[in-house]
C-alpha cells in the first residue's frame, strides 16, 4: 500500500487542472475551405503532411516538411494526387489511400499568415510540368468557415 501525503495529492490535482485545457492544435482539427472544396490535415508520416481533399474526385496532398510545424509555417513543396484528372502521368505516385495513382502533379504552398491557423495559397502543375494553376484556402476555425480573403 502506498501512502501519499494529502499536500502531494493537492499538488498533483493543481497541475492536472492547470494543464487541463493546455493542448497543441491536433492535426486533424485542421480544416481549411479552398478554391477546389475542403482540404483537411490528416497525418504526418517523418517530415511528411498529408492532407486530404474532394469527395467525387478524392486528393492528397504530400508535403514535405510541414509535418510537425504549428508555428512559423512558410513555404513548402510536395506533390498532390488524386484518383483522376485531365492529365495521366508517365508514373505514377502514391495516392490518398496507399495505391498507385498516375494522376499526380507538384505543389508549392506558402503559408499566408504568421498565427496558427493560416490562410494558404499554392500553385499546381500536371505530373513534373511547371506550376501554372492556383489554389487558395482559409481555415475553418470552430467549425465556422472564414471568408476566401487574399490581400
């Protein structure tokens, strides 16, 4: 039987309480409405960010580095697939679900705004060809969807 003083007990309830509603934002709690519908971040494989996209043309997003950082967020690059598009690759990349997809093509995303969350814009190219097409997203932030505002 272990006794324990009711001073050190005290002492263990204050911090459980005082660290109670201290918590990071969880990854999945990221939610952002964009040009293309709502883009969610879904998980971290290494120093990977995958984040999910679509419903009748479902997405990911593979981007390097991002996985991890809350603070401080900037740019990145990575690629995106999906289970179709207007363009099939030559090879193909991994897709939203483990499989093999040839539609796929780069990314490069900046992060817009200094706080968590952030607003985000990236260009897209098709398989490795240049980055020509936009796409901007705003966070959704209590489940209250925050205007598509872009200086």
């Amino acid at each position: 039987m272990i006794k324990i003083s009711g001073q050190r007990v005290l002492l263990h309830a204050a911090i459980l309480l005082a660290t109670a509603g201290i918590a990071s934002p969880a990854r999945s709690d990221e939610v952002w409405d964009s040009d293309y519908g709502r883009v969610v971040y879904q998980a971290d494989r290494g120093k990977t960010a995958i984040l999910t996209y679509g419903d009748a043309v479902q997405g990911a997003l593979f981007i390097d580095g991002l996985a991890g950082q809350l603070q401080d967020r900037r740019n990145y690059s990575g690629y995106w697939s999906q289970s179709t598009s207007n363009v099939r690759c030559e090879t193909y990349r991994e897709g939203r679900n483990g499989q093999r997809t040839y539609y796929w093509g780069t990314v490069h995303i900046q992060f817009l705004d200094s706080e968590f969350p952030s607003r985000w814009s990236a260009m897209i190219g098709y398989c490795d060809q240049p980055k020509k097409l936009g796409w901007r997203a705003s966070p959704i932030v209590g489940g209250v969807q925050q205007p598509l505002k872009f200086p």
